[in-house]
C-alpha cells in the first residue's frame, strides 16, 4: 500500500428534493451568483426553473450564460469567465451533468484567479484562488461533483486536458436522483460505462490495497447489477439513486486510498476519440477498455484475472476480458470503433492523434508501438 492523503471538502446533499435547500445554501457565499447550464434538457423538463426559483426567492442577483456543450470547449468557459467577471460574482451555480460543472470549475477558478481557464488547466499558469462553486447534478457518470478534477477540450490546439488541483474542489454539490430520470438510454448507459471506467483507472494505478480493491469492486458490482436494469426502466428512481450514488463514490478520492496515483491511460485514449469524432465519452472508454486490458494481458495479468475473478468469476486473463465485453454489451455500449462509424482512414487519423499528443498512462506507460497495437485492438 502506498501512502496516501485523505482530502475532499465537498458538501454533498443527496437524496429527493435536497434542491429546495439550494437557495439558502448560495446565499451563504454571496448575492451576486454566475448560473452557468447546459442545453435544452435543463429548461425542457423543468430544472432550471427549479433552480432558478431558489436563487431568485433567496434574493439574488443572477447572471446567465447556457448552452454547455457534451465534450465541453474552451470557448464557452471564457466567455462565460468574462460574463462573471464584467458583472462582479461572488460564486457560480452550475446545472447539468460533467460538462457543464467542468466548465464551471475552469470559469472559478479562472475569475478568482484572473487567468485564462486554457492556461489553468493546462498547467501553463498556476492558482492561488477559488470561487464558491454549488454544483446541481442531472447526470450520473464523471464524479466531477465531488472531486477536484475537471475535463476542457481546445479544438484549436488539437487537445482535451484532464486536470486536477486542490481548488479545483466544489464547494457543495445537490444531488437529486430524480433530477436524472429524464436521461435517455444512451446517455444513462455511457454515464454507467464512466463510472465503471473510473473505479477500474483507480484499481489499476500505482499500489495495492486489499480493502480498497474490494470497495471498488463492491461499486462495479453494484453498477453492473443495476445498470441493466436501468437501461429496461428508465423512470425507476431506486435504480437512478443506486447509479448516482456509484458514480460519486467511484471518483470521490475513495477508490484511491492506498494508491499513488491511478492510470488514466485509458482516458487518455477515450478523450483522443471524443476530441476528433465527438464522440460521447462513455462510448469511447468501453471501446478503449478492453483493448487496452488486452495490451497489458502479459504485463499485469495477475491484476487483470484479480479483477475478472472478483467481477465475474473468470479464471484468465481472456475470459476476464470477454466478460468485460460482454458486460460492457450488456449496458448497450460499443466495444470497437467499427460500432461507432469510423472506418480505416478514421483510425489512422486517430494513430496520428495518439502519437502527436503522446497518450500515455500515468503507471502504465504507452508507446508509439503500443497505440498501433491499441487502434488495431480497438477496430
């Protein structure tokens, strides 16, 4: 076991209707709040209203910017930034699913601390300030909630950087499982896809601890028992809870006590596809994930029948792998990039891509070699 660091100053209110706490919660952080939101979703089904009554009702002064995009881009969290800066706010409130809370993260961060959020999150500048930022989740997939990481794509540069940092912490986070019944099957299946990703970047980063691996396995389990059933009852809210509530703990910190770090090599992969493609994220890591397990089947195979053991009762590294895919059917997303569109030129462009920005992992590194290896694994 590694040494570790145990640090999340997250408030979370979970459960039926924790938003009409929201309006007194705000207050506490100022008057003068940046309400940042996604597409059309939000309005259609009645959140924003929700959300916009309690800031209203607490007597604050709100400015809007919408329109977060899935694959969330650069663009919108500098406009954003200028929005809260020309008008002075004391704290952000966002509502959506990860891309719009990772927005909104990058805009705090880049007001309190004056800087470009590219320059933020790219690591080019460092960050001294945070502002207050109260998250109202409507989809259960990238954790974002409660933890300090955020994802921004720059179309121009060619690049979607994953980030973390301390401050990068909200302040409190609302979640309502109810507030995710309106997600359609494909996006409730990524989302389930993503938090099974991130239990499984976690497990297979750097150190060992027993008690640790079968918390995150415990939060797979859960996910693969649930996450079907689901998909065949969209509007069962015991379902929707059981997944939010993985989804949290499975990127919270909690997955990752006793680790040095954890991979990410697969993310790495996955954000290359959603970048040239715009392709969900969900869908490209249960593209990447098997492909990848089948690279490192000679590296880690103790590790990987570990899991396939715990997960499915498979005894090798293969079967491990197959169950995998099978599970990963089973939550009714792809496993090659022929179930996506892209053909044998996409997959060259996509080569390109992994050796010009170097995709790697953090424990388990990856060469030129590797990626050639990868993209045919992934066909």
């Amino acid at each position: 076991m590694e040494n570790f660091i145990a640090y999340n100053p997250v408030k979370l209110h979970f459960g039926k209707d924790v938003v009409n706490n929201l309006g007194e919660a705000a207050s506490a952080y100022g008057k003068r709040v940046l309400f940042i939101y996604g597409k059309g979703s939000v309005k259609k089904y009645g959140y924003y209203d929700k959300v916009k009554a309690q800031l209203d009702n607490a007597g604050m002064e709100v400015f809007e910017y919408g329109g977060i995009k899935p694959n969330p881009i650069i663009e919108d969290a500098r406009k954003a930034m200028e929005l809260g800066i020309t008008n002075k706010v004391d704290l952000i409130v966002a509502l959506g699913g990860g891309s719009v809370i990772d927005t909104a993260k990058m805009v705090g961060l880049g007001i309190a601390n004056n800087i470009d959020p590219w320059l933020i999150i790219s690591s080019q500048k460092p960050i001294s300030e945070k502002m207050p930022l109260i998250n109202v989740l409507t989809l259960a997939a990238t954790g974002t909630e409660m933890n300090a990481a955020a994802v921004l794509q720059n179309n121009e540069a060619g690049q979607k950087v994953g980030w973390g940092h301390p401050l990068n912490f909200p302040s409190e986070s609302f979640l309502d499982p109810s507030y995710t019944l309106s997600v359609p099957k494909n996006y409730t299946s990524f989302g389930i896809v993503d938090l099974i990703a991130h239990a499984f970047e976690a497990y297979f980063g750097k150190g060992e601890s027993s008690l640790i691996d079968d918390i995150t396995f415990a939060i797979i389990r859960d996910a693969l028992n649930y996450g079907p059933r689901l998909l065949e009852n969209l509007d069962d809210y015991s379902l929707r809870e059981a997944i939010m509530l993985d989804a949290t703990l499975a990127l919270n910190g909690l997955t990752m006590y006793g680790k040095q770090s954890g991979d990410w090599g697969v993310h790495s992969m996955g954000h290359e596809i959603s970048l040239l493609f715009d392709t969900a994220h969900g869908a490209t890591l249960s593209i990447a994930y098997p492909a990848w397990l089948k690279l490192q089947g000679d590296r880690i195979p103790e590790r990987i029948t570990k899991m396939g053991e715990a997960l499915f009762g498979a005894g090798t590294v293969d079967d491990s792998i197959s169950e995998l895919e099978k599970a990963f059917k089973k939550l009714l997303s792809p496993i090659r990039l022929s179930e996506i569109g892209l053909d044998e030129d996409d997959a060259a462009k996509l080569l390109a891509q992994y050796n010009k920005n170097k995709v790697s992992g953090m424990f388990h590194s990856l060469g030129s070699s590797d990626h050639e290896k990868l993209i045919d694994l992934m066909r």
